[in-house]
C-alpha cells in the first residue's frame, strides 16, 4: 500500500501535537512520504488558524525535520489554505511566494451572498447549527449553494496543487437535515463542481478523517465511481490532527478506490506529483 499522506495538522494550527511527534508516527508507521499542512492565516481571528507572525517558523521547522530524517522519510512542506473570496484564496501572491513544496485549496467558510457575513461550515454541529439559523435563516439549501458557489470560484482562481475535502459540507448538512445530500438540489451542485473539477484536470484528496467515527470519506465513497468515470487523480490523506491517526482510514478508502475502479494513486516523490499502481 501506498504509505503517504499530505493533509496533515500539529500545534502551529489545531493538530494536537507538535510536528515532529507526527513524523515520529509517520516513520514508526512505515511511511515513505508525510506532507505537513497547517491551516493558513486568516484574515480574521481564528482559533483553528496558524497565526501570520509563526509561518516562516513553521516552515523553518518542516526544512530542519527534512535534513534530519533525510534517511528515513520524505517530508514535504505543505499548507491547507483557506479560499474566503477573490481577495484572500491560494492564489494571493502571499501563499504563492511563500517555499512550500505544495499547496491545498480548501473551503471551510462561505459568506451569505447577500450580506457577505462569513458562516465556519466545517465546525461542531451545535455551532454549525446557530450559524444556519442566524446567518441563513435555516436554509440548508442556501447553505450548499454558498459552499458549491465559493468551491467552483475557488477552482477557478487555482493556486493549489489539490482540492482538500470537495465535498466537506455534507458533513454538517446531514447533521442538521438527514438526507439532504440525496436531494436533486444536492446532486446537482456535487455533480457539476465534480465536472468543473474533471474539466480542469485538476487533484483532489479522499479525505478519510472521519471515515472511522462518521463512516463517510470526502468525497463521499458514493461519488467515486463518478470520479474514476471522469479520470479525476486521487491522493488519499488522512487529514491526521493526532500523531497516532496518521494512516487513519486510508486502508479503506484505498480498498473503497479499487472497488469504484481505480487503478492508480497520485503521491509525491523526489518532490513531484506521480502516479503510482494502486496494488504496489
Ligand atoms: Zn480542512
Ligand atoms: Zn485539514
């Protein structure tokens, strides 16, 4: 099995240990490569967020693990950037000048698109839930059109070298409305942000973070024989903000990708995006 991951948290954002102790996991795991990739800074405060002032540490921190374990991993230096607006996404000249080895395009706020007040779609479900009485007036719908809206938006200011999570909506919205995601308003938006992505040849995760407590990767696993169909390139991750689930669910999702069709995965080596044979 392909034993890397580059969707990875630690203590400069809301991983719950300091980075080297992931490394440490990743090495102990067998791993070949392990990206680390913090939240971005933010335009407003934001606990979950890597403050702007600790960046150039971060990445300092990342460099020295690199020379260190030379002989035992390859590391990566990634980010996980929140797309807002036009005005702050990966594409700003910030994220691109920063020296990462790769960036991740990620939603996790979208604004009403009337007020312009931002709603943290990606939160525990209680505050998931006031936000969408407040903020949207309890429409889930308005909700999933203001993510799919900002996610196609995203992808066409690009920027980043994968999409984290395409679908992580359906998280929350399932909480508040069971089986809104298999509405025809639902399966519309998933459908036409899968083809915009498969249009413009870009990579996505299968983000299997909560695969092990809600039985859901993200993308949904219902979705990925849609995406073999549209020859969409699959890196599998497990988004790991504890040391000991660095290869959380990823076994499954491998095994869900080979059942939907997959024959290959995308990694990093030697510092470029290659595809490998699922089996090797
Ligand atoms: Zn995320
Ligand atoms: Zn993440």
């Amino acid at each position: 099995m392909e034993l890397s991951n580059y969707h990875s948290h630690c203590d400069y954002c809301d991983g719950r240990a300091p980075m080297q102790q992931f490394v440490q996991a990743a090495i102990d795991a067998g791993f070949r490569a392990y990206g680390v990739s913090s939240h971005s800074p933010l335009p407003f405060p934001a606990a979950c967020a890597m403050p702007a002032e600790r960046v150039e540490e971060y990445i300092a921190e990342i460099q020295q693990l690199k020379r260190e374990r030379a002989n035992q991993i390859e590391l990566y230096a990634g980010m996980e950037i929140d797309y807002i607006n036009d005005d702050f996404g990966p594409a700003n000249d910030y994220f691109q000048a920063l020296p990462l080895d790769y960036r991740i395009g990620a939603i996790h706020y979208v604004a009403h698109p009337a007020t312009g007040q931002l709603m943290d779609v990606d939160g525990p479900p209680d505050r998931f839930a006031n936000a969408l009485d407040s903020l949207f007036q309890g429409d889930i719908h308005a909700v999933i059109d203001a993510y799919y809206d900002a996610s196609h938006r995203m992808i066409a200011r690009g920027g980043f070298d994968f999409i984290a999570h395409p679908d992580k909506i359906a998280m929350n919205a399932e909480r508040v409305d069971p089986g809104v995601t298999r509405t025809p308003h639902y399966r519309h938006r998933i459908e036409a942000y899968l083809e915009d992505i498969a249009a413009r040849r870009l990579m996505i995760e299968i983000n299997t973070k909560a695969y092990h407590s809600l039985g859901a990767l993200f993308p949904h696993q219902e979705h990925l024989q849609r995406l073999r169909e549209l020859r969409v390139p699959v890196i599998v991750n497990s988004d790991a903000h504890y040391p000991h689930a660095v290869n959380d669910g990823r076994p499954e999702a491998i095994n869900l990708l080979k059942t939907a069709g997959f024959r290959h995965l995308t990694c990093l080596s030697k510092g470029e995006w290659i595809t490998v044979d699922i089996d090797h």
